[in-house]
C-alpha cells in the first residue's frame, strides 16, 4: 500500500520496525501459516512513518521530550501528570489530511459497515526485540469511520499511558524513539462466541510438551483482566501429532461474566459485561475437536516461529469458524536456565483463609494491603502482598514492589498471572473471596509451592528454600532412580528432577482430591441412602448422564498428565490400595464398605478386585487406565496389582482385567508389588504371570516383623533395616533375578540411609523410586554406593 498504510497480507515479521511486534506478527501469520489452514482476521495496519508524520504536523515531538524531561525518575511521583499532559496533547491534535484518505480508504476496503478492532503495536527502529507487549490500549467494536480515526489517535496517545512510560523507563528506552502503529483488524464475533488465550508450554513449570488454552464467553478482555475464571484444557503434544486423543486435562470455570458488544444507540462504551447464563457456565466453551484444532495450529505456529508462543484465539458465534487474533514470543520461561530449579518448602502450616490457582512455584510472607485500585499505591510498601479483586495492566507500576499478589479472580492467563510470572513472584488467583476473608495489614504466608492449588495462610510461617542445579547432577550407571508421584498437579515440575520414570503412581490421591466419589456409589447411584451425599454425588456429575463416566475422565485424566510429564518414560500406575475405613470417607462410601477390625489386614489391593462388592468399581479403574493407553496414546503407563497374597489371587485379577478390555494384548506389561511375605516364598510363580515385582518395603517389613507400624506403642520396633525384613528384601531381588524378570523397590530408606542403598546396589536391584524431596540425597547415595561395590548386570 503506501506510506503509511500496509495490509497485513504485505507484512513479514521482519517489519517490526515499520508496524510494529504485533502488527508485524499478524501479517507474518497470514502469509506464512494460511496454507497450514490458520485463519487470520484480515487488517491493515498504520506505520511508524504515520505516526512521525502525525506528530510533525502538529509540532508535537519537543513538547513531548520537554514533558519527559520533567518526569520525576526517581519516585515518578508526576508520572500521572506527565502522563496525561502528554496524552491530551495528542489527543487535541489535528489528524493530517493525507493519513486521514489513506486510513479512510484502507478501512472502505475492509467492509464500510463492518466493526472492526483497533489495536497499538509499538515500534522500535533499533531496537526490533522490544515487545511493549499489554502496554498499550485497543478498541473494540469500532464502526464508520470517524470512530476508526478517533480510535487510531486514541492508539497513538496510549504510547504515553502511566504504565507504558514506567515500561520504557524500567527497560531504558527512549521515549523519543518509539513510534506506534494501529492495527485496524476485521472483528470476529466472539461476543456471539467464545475468546482465550494459549500457550505452546505449561506457563507454571516451563514443561515443554504441552499445550495450555483457555477460554471464556464472549470478547477476550475479561480473561486478560482477570474478571472471570476460565475454562482450561491441556493438550501433550506427542499424542496430538500421532492423531490421539491429547487431551490431558479440562477444568470448567465459572465464566461468571460475559463481554458482548454493545449496539445500543447511544451506548456510553462500545462493550457491555453481562451475567453469564446459568447452562453456559456449566458447560465448556470448546468441543474436544476444537480444542485439537486450536492446539493443532498452535503446534504449527510454535514450528514457524521455532519457539514457544503465546497466542490469543477467537471463535465467531455466528459462523462457528475458529481464528488465531494475536501470536507473540513467550518469554518468561525462555530466560528461564532449565537446569536451575527453585525449591521451596513450608516447615509448618497454618489456618488457611483462602485458596485459588497457584502462579509459579515459589512462597511469599508479608503484610496483606487490601487495594481497591492503584490509585491507592501510596498506601503499598516494599514487600508487601497486593489483595485485590483483579488487575489490568494500569497496575503495572504498583505491582513491582510486591512480594506476591493475590486476587479474588482471574485464571492462568489473567493479568495478575502473566505480570507475576514476569516479576518472578508467586501469585493465587481465582482466589475467590480473598478480600473478605484476608484483613488489612495481617501478616500472611502466600504458598505456590504445593501444586496448582495455592494457599493464603494465616501468619508468617517458617519455610525453606534450595536452588537445586539439576543439570550438576549425574545418574547412576547401573541402577535406575524412579520418582513415587500422586498428585499431577505436581507432575510436569517434577518431571525436570534427574529420574528414569515412576516406579509408583499411588491413584488414590486423584480419587480423594479430584474424583471424591465412591465408584460403587456412582455404580449404583439410585441405592444410595443419604440424601445429602446423593445431592453432593449428583451435583459433582452434573455435566454427565452416565456417572461411571465421571470416575473415569477424572481418574483417566489424573493419570494421563502425570504419564505425559514422564512421556516416554515408564510409569507405573498402581491400582487402588484404600482400606474399607478409607473407601468409606468418598462420597457414597459407607454404602458400600464393610466394618473391619484391623483394615491393614483386611479388605485390600487384589482381593476386592474380583469381589462382587467391588469388581464393578475395579472396572471403573481399569476403564481409566484403557482410556489412558488406547485412546489417549500414553503406552509408558504401566499398571501394578497391590497386596495380592497368592498367585491364584494374581490369575484372578488378570482375568477380571481382561473381561474388562484391560489385557496384555496391546503391549500392557502387570506388575505386583512384593509386599508380603508369600510373595518372597512363592516369587518364582508369581513372576510366571506378571511383568516384574516393586517392593513394598513398609508393608513388607511390618508383616515380617509382625507389627503395625501405625501403633505407637510398637512404632519404635519399625526398621526396614532389621535383619529380617533385609533377609526377605534380599530373597526377593534373587528371586526375581533368577525368574528373569524386573524388581524395584519404593521406599524412603534408600535415601534415608546409605547403608540401605548399598545394600539394594550390591544384592543387583534394578531400579529404586524415592519420593521427590528424597530424590536428590538417594541419587548420591545410590551412586557412592556403586562405586563401592561391583553391580551384578541388570535387565
């Protein structure tokens, strides 16, 4: 085109110096990617040169440097007045005859009577890597062009709002040299659809396999400004490009809010936020298959741009066609060293006063400032913790003296998330009712560093904290270090610890946490007798008509991520090991469990597999782990039988799995745990009908020295290092080594204990799981131990 207009289909990301980082990756988008199918609103952009001309003309470059001249750089007490001095300037200013034609032009080309959006992308000459990435305004639902004008030259003042001048003072740019270009881009009717936001990586830990979207109702700016909570899903990568299932995970949010465009005549704002309807928040804002084509062209664009990406994309309601609005570099964990982890632990917890989405992995204490709005930046000290409803980016200067930042709102993506992550401070968002609950001034403990949940405590509580350099760390030769995992929301950071896979993934976290259903009560829903557990049970299963399927996405879900995390490695899923008295606390439990006098004892691992009390629920299980391996793609899980006391049990079992699809037909390997001493005596025909042993060296030990381990009054008898559990430990690796098949053990001792190691080491184990905080001290044992002593080969 000319000048000072070029259509997107004449940009190249080279162009960042002409229209911009985000206009330039628009137009890269639509010439590069469209034979990848990624469709792209079309648009046209304004550049650097219209925005020099625009000042020129109205002599506005040496007022603009003299009020930056007066900017206050060291308390930026006048940065409000500076700021708004500026932006009236050109606000007042005349828009030039000749740019006024062109834009006028360029937007009849669009569709005269079509809404468009109005965006500001900065422009850096020499400095092409800058982003200015949230800094500046966009405009929404514009139409005719008098709007378009006005909206380009509110674009053009918004390179002088607070937060973009504190931004370029913070990153040492000169005002002077940055121009700003509008991107005038056809609107898709999201206000009739859905908008989010994704990214090509897990924006907590930095795992690379996977695939973060979110979404809501409606335009996308409730998301960025953390006003509702969103709907997320992961997708893994691998699977995704082999054609599976890749869905790791979908958590529905509440979408409380829905942004819609406002055609009202004489609307104050072109946008209005609207209640989200009721059957709207329930449901999910994508189908499984958008949600593959979304991460499908989210694949592809990391591919062209060959790193990891942060993309805004959009669904028209009307035509049901998806779009990519907005691709940009993600650069937070790409200045991240991978093989540096921060390691942080709570010594002592207290009286939690609320809980939302935990941002980072890291922990804060402070004093608690309750802030309405940034205005009240005077009342914020160095250190303390932002409490707020939600933020936008005019919160940009305030929150970079903050130790963390907790918000009533918001999700991953919110603004609050994003500009925590920047800051490299931990962040609860979606915490709902942290205004009401936490008390201005109290000193508090903000704690990301307990999974995806995080937790407000009361009080400053002691903790800990250890830079662990991973990448120092050297693996045995001979035998393997495996990590003993339950909850998955731990899984994609743990999986950066030096490890060869999970020797132990104990299910019955992601039953108690996420599932909390009895599966005989979701079996046999219409026999439950407490009403109120009946309402809690159909209230959870209110998005399914068959509440077996509840138990299964759930606990397929749970399994799957963590498998992911570890893809390709071996994980070793173990099948429920609850107690009756532990199965009796699910929802629906009591109904179903009987009363025991000593459960450890009792009513467990393979004997309810087969039983009519439980088999049905038992195929609810193996369901889960079928749906992992055949339709999700994750063959590295493999799956182990708990507290089988004879081989005719294990033939059971085998057999009940089978009836239930779950068969060594499609590669399946069956582990058992060796955790009784039947299983020592009788190894070598147990090892004729599964895969491999693990040891179970709690239980095995207890039930050789005949004790509870849970009794206090004979704990102190406890120790995996009497001779006697070791003789039967020592049994059962030869045991093994003779049937020619694998043995693990799962235990703290081995990093507790470098006599223990040595002991494993010598007798020619092939593998030990530690438990992640043990993982680090069993590897240096583990390796001083085969320095001393000759390994026996392994298999």
């Amino acid at each position: 085109m000319s000048h000072f207009i070029r259509d997107f289909a004449s940009v190249r990301l080279s162009d960042v110096g002409i229209v911009g980082g985000k206009n330039a990756s628009l137009g890269e988008m639509t010439v590069a990617l469209a034979g990848k199918g990624i469709r792209v609103p079309a648009g046209f952009a304004t550049t650097a040169a219209a925005f020099w001309s625009f000042l020129d003309a109205n002599g506005l470059r040496q007022p603009l440097a003299e009020l930056m001249g007066r900017l206050d750089r060291h308390d930026f007490s006048n940065l409000g007045e500076i700021g708004a001095e500026a932006r009236k300037l050109i606000l007042e200013a005349a828009m030039p005859e000749e740019l006024k034609m062109e834009i006028t032009a360029a937007y009849q080309q669009l569709g005269k009577e079509g809404a468009v959006a109005v965006r500001s992308s900065a422009t850096a000459e020499d400095m092409p890597e800058a982003s200015f990435a949230g800094q500046h305004e966009s405009f929404l639902n514009v139409r005719g062009e008098a709007a378009v004008l006005l909206a380009v030259q509110r674009c053009f003042a918004s390179l002088y709002t607070d937060r973009a001048i504190k931004y370029r003072e913070d990153n040492e740019f000169e005002h002077g040299k940055i121009a700003l270009s509008a991107g005038i881009q056809e609107m898709v009717q999201t206000d009739k659809g859905c908008s989010g936001v994704g990214f090509t990586l897990d924006p907590e830990s930095g795992f690379r396999n996977v695939i973060l979207l979110s979404g809501i109702w409606g335009l996308g700016e409730n998301i960025v400004q953390g006003k509702v909570m969103p709907d997320d899903f992961y997708v893994f990568k691998p699977t995704l490009r082999s054609g599976k299932n890749a869905i790791l995970q979908k958590k529905l949010g509440e979408k409380a809010w829905t942004l819609c465009l406002d055609d009202t005549p004489g609307a104050v704002s072109p946008v209005i936020n609207k209640p989200t309807a009721e059957a709207d928040r329930r449901r999910f804002v994508l189908d499984d298959a958008e949600v593959h084509q979304l991460a499908a062209w989210a694949l592809d664009i990391e591919a062209h741009y060959n790193c990891p990406m942060d993309i805004e994309w959009a669904k028209d309601g009307v035509s049901g066609e998806l779009y990519v609005l907005q691709a940009r570099p993600e650069t937070v964990h790409a200045r991240k060293a991978v093989g540096t982890r921060e390691q942080y632990v709570l010594k002592e917890k207290g009286a939690v006063l609320v809980k939302g989405d935990a941002v980072g992995e890291k922990l804060a204490t402070g004093i608690a400032r309750l802030l309405d709005s940034p205005a009240e930046a005077e009342r914020l000290q160095e250190g303390d913790i932002v409490v707020t409803v939600n933020t936008s980016p005019d919160w940009d200067p305030v929150l970079k003296k903050v130790a963390a930042i907790v918000t009533d709102s918001g999700g991953r993506t919110s603004h609050a998330a994003i500009v925590a992550r920047e800051l490299g401070v931990p962040a609860i968002v979606g915490a709902t009712g942290a205004t009401a609950a936490i008390r201005d001034g109290e000193a508090i403990t903000v704690s990301c560093c307990e999974g995806k949940t995080g937790y407000v405590y009361e009080g400053k509580l002691p903790y800990e904290r250890k830079d662990i350099v991973l990448s120092d760390i050297s693996m045995p030769e001979s035998t393997e270090v495996a990590l003993i995992i339950s909850d998955p929301d731990q899984a994609f950071r743990l999986s950066f610890y030096p490890n060869d896979g999970v020797g132990l993934l104990r299910m019955e976290f992601i039953i108690t946490h996420t599932v909390r259903i009895h599966p005989m009560a979701l079996v046999h829903f219409d026999q439950l007798k407490d009403d109120r557990e009946k309402s809690a049970i159909a209230a959870l299963t209110s998005q399914y008509e068959n509440k077996q399927q509840f138990f299964i996405d759930k606990l397929s879900q749970g399994i799957a991520t963590i498998a992911a995390a570890f893809y390709p490695k071996d994980v070793i899923v173990r099948m429920s090991d609850f107690k009756t008295n532990e199965y009796a606390q699910l929802l629906g439990g009591k109904d179903f469990e009987p009363t025991e006098e000593n459960p450890m004892l009792g009513f467990r691992g393979a004997s309810r597999y087969y039983s009519p009390l439980y088999r049905e629920g038992f195929g609810l299980e193996c369901a889960a782990v079928k749906k992992v391996r055949e339709e999700m793609g994750l063959t590295n899980v493999k799956v182990m039988i708990p507290f089988c006391r004879t081989v005719a049990e294990g033939r059971k079992v085998l057999s009940v799995m089978a009836s239930y699809g779950l068969s060594r037909a499609g590669g399946l390997e069956v582990y058992v745990m060796a955790e009784i001493p039947s299983n020592v005596l009788e190894a070598d025909s147990f090892a004729e009908i599964f895969d491999g042993f693990s040891i179970g060296s709690n239980d095995l030990t207890q039930l050789t020295l005949g004790l509870d381990r849970d009794s206090a009054l004979v704990a102190d008898l406890f120790s995996e290092e009497d001779p006697a559990p070791k003789k039967m430990i020592a049994m059962m690796i030869q045991a093994a080594r003779k049937a020619g098949v694998r043995i693990g053990l799962c235990g703290q001792a081995p990093s507790d204990f470098p006599d223990f190691a040595a002991f494993l080491v010598k007798e020619g184990i092939n593998s030990i799981s530690f438990n992640p905080d043990a993982v680090i001290q069993g590897i240096a044992n583990i390796r001083q131990a085969e320095k001393e002593h000759t390994v026996p080969h392994t298999f």
